[in-house]
C-alpha cells in the first residue's frame, strides 16, 4: 500500500473520479478508463483493484499496444507445447496468472480485430483456450479493467473496433479530464512530486517563485500527469538557484504555454510548436520528436504531423526527411 500511486486533486472533476473509483471497487463489473496520454490511466486502475475485494490476488497490467499481436494472444492466453517455434513446453498465459485477481488491459483501442474477437469469446464464458490447443483448457475468475485513449465509438462507427465488445467491456466508465481541464489540481500536484523526486535523489526541495509558479500552471500540459511528473523530477535535479524562476523551466513548458483557450486541438498545435522548434532553433528530430515520443509524451498523431508539415517545406519530400535514422525509426513506429 505505501508504493501504491495516488491520485492528487482537488478539483471537481477528480472528485468525480473519486466518485466512481469508489462504485468501481464496490463490485466486480467490469471497468473502462478513457483519458488522453498521461493522465493517469493505470493509477486509477491500481486503485480500483487495491480497494477492491480481489487486492489480495495479482493485478497483472498488459500494454495492448506494447506487444506484436502475433505474440499478444500467447501471452495473454497461453500455449501448448509444439504450437509454434520455442513452444517447448505448455505456459500459461497472463490471465490464468491473474486468476481471482484483477487483469488490466491499457491501450486496448489498440488491439487489433482477431484479437478482439478472442477477448470477446473469453468474456462471454471466462474459459481459456490457448494458443495450439483444440479444446478450451480451464476457467479463471478475474476482473477485467481496460483503458485507452482513443474515443471507442468513434472507432465502432468506423468500423475498427468491435461494437459488441465495447459495450462488454463499457460497464463502469471512468473518464479522466486532461490536466488542462483541472488547473486547480496543479498546485498540490506539483508539490507532491517534488517533495517525491527530492527526497528520491536526495536534494532539496527547489521552490518556485511566483512568475516561474504561474508560468506552469498556466502551461498547456499536452502530456498531463506523465509530463507534469517529469518536468518536477528535471527542476529537482537541475535546480541551481532557489526559488526557481521562469529562466530555469524547461523550454517545452515555455512553448507550450496556452495564452489562447480557443486555439487549435492540442495535438495539431503540439505539431506546429515543434516543427518551429526544429526549423527555428535548429533543435534535432532526437530531442524534439523522437524522444517525446518513445516516453509516450507524444502520440502517433502528433508524428505523423510533424511529418507532413515537414513533407509540406522539405523539397526533398519524404526521401529528405528519412535521411536521418532517428527520423526514420520515429516515422516507421508512428506509421
């Protein structure tokens, strides 16, 4: 319990979560978080499996996204001996490990239509069939909880995700605001992580003073909690002066102040910034793009149009952007 993450806040929108999280541990159903990258997806599922009757039986957590799909069904059901190369002996698969227990499934807007299609067949009859087997081998009792950050009926209307096992696994829905919907939660979070990271690393405990204070919370935070975090552990570790002014503050953190509610979504004016960045300040793809993307900062979305804006002014076209290696890594996972 005093590793277990905690969700800081308060807002009235994390007072809503809280709300539902309580429902969710109350009960067995079957759990939906949705949220943008970074706001805390797997944080809330941790808390509905601790508070829950099953906190004593494993949660074991499955990045959807993370795995080939041609392994996923192998990891996720199982396989017998001989049902493909390495098979050398029968294994079972993360859901029979997590049997009694709590299976969480994030980024599962990622998974594609067969194994879809297997999920569905498990949580129809909670029997396992694994990979190789001609017969359905044993059933498990887990809760299933799953996350994403995809909008599900968008893709259900486009035909990319199966109808019938989106409203299995909608039963509870929790959905997380952005941080840039809940400032207020700035403060005490920020607090937290630096008194967290200091005390981790063994520095002191930077403060902020009031310009460099309103210059964060009004930033637009495209990486929520995740980048927030992040920002908190660089300011302890680099802090040189104290209190921290806005000179000391990350350069992404000054780009991406909002000054403007009413500008482009988030994720095309995280393209333009960036592009800016590279083409103005002569900042590399590794750093701008690729690494953000790696720690999940930034999505496929926010790639693909920084690679289009690039294709757009680049004479060479796409042979030119593919020069780089980094680059060409980054626009090969993105698309």
């Amino acid at each position: 319990m005093a590793n277990l993450p905690q969700l800081i806040g308060v807002s009235a929108a994390m007072r809503g979560v809280e709300q539902e999280l309580d429902y969710a541990a109350q009960s067995d159903a079957k759990v939906l978080i949705t949220g943008e990258s970074g706001v805390g997806k797997e944080v809330v599922a941790r808390q509905v499996h601790q508070r829950s009757a099953r906190r004593n039986a494993p949660l074991v957590t499955i990045n959807c996204a993370g795995i080939p799909d041609t392994l996923l069904a192998s990891e996720l059901f199982g396989h017998v001996k001989g049902s493909f190369t390495d098979a050398h002996r029968d294994k079972a698969g993360w859901i029979e490990q997590a049997n009694r227990g709590t299976i969480f499934l994030d980024e599962i807007g990622e998974m594609s239509a067969q194994m879809q299609a297997l999920l569905l067949r498990f949580l129809e009859n909670g029997e396992i069939q694994r990979v190789g087997s001609e017969r359905r081998t044993t059933t498990v009792d887990v809760r299933v909880i799953t996350a994403t950050n995809r909008r599900l009926l968008e893709r259900v209307a486009a035909g990319e995700f199966r109808e019938d096992l989106f409203y299995r696994l909608n039963v509870i829905h929790i959905e997380i605001p952005p941080l840039r919907a809940r400032r207020e939660d700035i403060p005490a979070m920020l607090d937290h992580f630096l008194k967290h990271f200091s005390e981790t690393h063994r520095l002191a405990c930077p403060t902020l003073n009031e310009a460099a204070a309103a210059q964060l919370y009004s930033a637009g935070w495209p990486g929520n909690v995740r980048q927030l975090r992040n920002i908190a552990e660089r300011l302890v570790v680099r802090s040189r002066n104290n209190p921290i002014t806005p000179a000391d503050l990350p350069r992404d953190i000054l780009s991406f102040s909002e000054t403007d509610s009413s500008s482009a979504p988030a994720a095309r004016s995280r393209a333009e910034v960036i592009f800016e960045r590279m083409v103005r300040e002569g900042e590399s793809f590794w750093t701008a793009v690729y690494a953000p993307f790696v720690a999940r900062d930034l999505t496929r979305d926010d790639v693909r149009a920084v690679i289009k804006r690039g294709l757009e002014l680049t004479p060479g076209g796409y042979k030119g952007l593919r020069r780089s290696s980094t680059c060409r890594r980054a626009i090969t996972n993105a698309c």
